[in-house]
C-alpha cells in the first residue's frame, strides 16, 4: 500500500486517540503522557507535532514533567516525527532505543459476520478477563481506566468457542483511520482461529464505518502476532521506536 507523509501522521495521531493517557500535557506541540504502570506508549512523549524552535529547551520541559512523576523520561518517535532529526538528536542527548513496534496497515474490506463473534459497545466482564489475562500485572490496573476512557466511535469484538469467551479486539475511528487494539486469546486455546474470527469482524465493523485505512501496532518481536497480520494482508509502513533517558 503506498501511502503517504500525512497518512502516516494520521495513523500515528489516530493511534496517540485511540489509547488515551490518564495525564497529558501538551510541550511545544509534542503530547506528554504519563499513566504509571507498564505501558510505553501511555508513559512517553508523542512526537508527532511540534511547534517550539528549541527542541533541547523542549526536552528540558518533559524531563521535569517526568522527574515530578518519579519517572524516567521517554519519547515515542516514528519517520515523520518532528523535529526531523529526532532520533539522531536523542541519541546525541544520551537517549537509548529501546523496544520498536511495526506499524501496519491496509485498507479495510467487508466481511460476513460469523457466528461465533460478539460486538459490544462496552468492554463486558469476560472480555476483560481475556484481554487482562493476556498482559502483564503492572499494566493490568492503568489499562482498564484506559479502556474506560478511550473515544467513540469504539467497538469492542469477542470470539465464543462452545460457549466461552476465547479471543478479543478493540477497535477505535478517528478520522479516516481505524486502530485495532487489545488482540488477545486464552493461552490454551490459541491457534482455534478465534483471534482471525473477531480481526475479520472488526476490520468488516471498519469498513462500514468509512474508514480507508485499519492499522495498528505490534512489537517488532511479536513473531506470531506478525505471522497472524500478514496472512491477513497487513503490511509494515513504519517503524515506532521509544527513547529512554533513566
């Protein structure tokens, strides 16, 4: 899929809305976001605007805001980041790279709905159960406010197998963009399809809501999570990297 500079500004801000920090500021144009537990992506600076014409003084900014929280300072940057130099200029600042996601998209289509799939306009106690399940304990907490927190238009997609409650996905429109987030399965039933079940409905619920482009973001070492979006016809556009500074 050939896209653009301003599609990949796009999905990145579409992204920064779809899971929402419980605190942000904006520094200069870049977004501030603190959260506390364990996700990097609710706990750094998203560079996908900027307006100052000191990034050094702009960094100083977000550093104290992170030394007030007790946190380390962290930056989210991705090709279109600004300002242009960013990487090079953390780096220079004594930043260090760590985890990368993939950015990955392709333009929705419609499906029928199978069976099995649940859409909700909440996240029900089950869903929850899964999709906490299948994370760490320190993000369990700030995730579920998040969850809480995330904007319309939002659909939350589960898959029963005989039953129970197996695989989930959210997914969440801004624009001409919608973000699949939340992809998860009870660890003992992998591999019964249920992940494809509600990926299939989800991106058919985007399609009808008018949305040319379904992305999302997975860790470049997410080996069967990469597996799964590419038999689905995603392809990798870019590359997130968080910066550290401790």
């Amino acid at each position: 899929m050939k896209l653009t500079p301003d599609d990949l500004r796009r999905m990145e801000r579409a992204h920064v809305k779809a899971w929402p920090a419980l605190r942000t500021m904006r520094v200069d144009g870049w977004l501030w976001r603190s959260s506390g537990g364990g996700s990097q992506r609710a706990n750094s600076v998203s560079t996908v605007d900027y307006e100052g014409d000191d990034p050094a003084r702009s960094l100083e900014k977000v550093e104290a805001l992170y030394r007030e929280k007790g946190a380390p300072a962290r930056l989210q940057s991705f090709s279109e980041s600004r300002p242009r130099d960013l990487a090079t200029f953390l780096s220079a600042r004594g930043y260090t790279e760590g985890e990368a996601t993939m950015t990955m998209v392709k333009a929705p289509e419609g499906f029928p709905r199978a069976a099995e799939v649940e859409i909700n306009e909440e996240a029900t106690p089950d869903w929850l159960e899964v999709y906490l399940g299948a994370i760490t304990e320190n993000r369990r907490n700030v995730n579920t406010r998040i969850i809480e927190a995330i904007p319309d238009p939002r659909a939350f997609f589960a898959h029963r197998h005989e039953g129970r409650l197996i695989s989930t996905a959210l997914c969440v429109v801004h624009e001409d963009c919608a973000v699949i987030e939340c992809v998860a399965t009870r660890a003992e039933v992998r591999g019964r399809g249920g992940a494809t079940s509600v990926l299939r409905a989800l991106e058919s619920w985007a399609h009808g809501q008018g949305a040319r482009l379904l992305c999302l973001q997975v860790s470049d070492g997410n080996t069967p999570a990469l597996a799964l979006y590419r038999r689905l016809s995603f392809e990798t556009v870019d590359r997130n990297r968080f910066w550290l500074r401790d």
